[in-house]
C-alpha cells in the first residue's frame, strides 16, 4: 500500500494494487470498517491505473498518482468519491 491518509472527515483512504489491478479504499477507525471504492479507471473503461504511487484527498476527490507504467507516460488520476 503505497498511499495512505487520513481526511479531513476522519476516515483513511487508500490506494494499492498493481500490474492494472489497482483500488481505492477507505477505513473507518472508529467501526473497523474497510470499504472498497473501486478500480482506478476512465469512466469508459479504456484505461487502466497500472500502479498506485501516492495519494491526496481533496474534498471529494482523491488525485492518485500512477508509476511504473511500461506502455504509457504515466497519469495523474482523478477519483471523484
């Protein structure tokens, strides 16, 4: 898990997975709670995070950073929650 951090509402999000596998997560502390928001992918479904670097939680948006990708300039990702 390369990116993890704790948000203004409390809660902390995440991001991991690789090889076009990635997610974004968040955990709640206080119930123990894990809650998986989805895939890294365009709305049309084309692309495909390949690897999660980092991660920044901005209101309802979380901007995740791609590395690594072997096929493509990697991408600034925009996750709208």
């Amino acid at each position: 898990m390369p990116g993890l951090q704790v948000a203004a509402d409390g809660l902390i999000y995440g991001c991991g997975g690789s090889d076009n596998q990635p997610v974004v997560f968040r955990y709640d502390r206080r119930s123990g709670r894990f809650e998986t928001l989805g895939e890294i992918r365009t709305s049309a479904g084309g692309e495909v995070c390949f690897r999660t670097h980092d991660l920044e939680v901005v209101g309802n948006t979380i901007y995740v950073g791609e590395t690594d990708n072997p096929s493509r300039t990697n991408y600034l990702w925009e996750c709208r929650i």
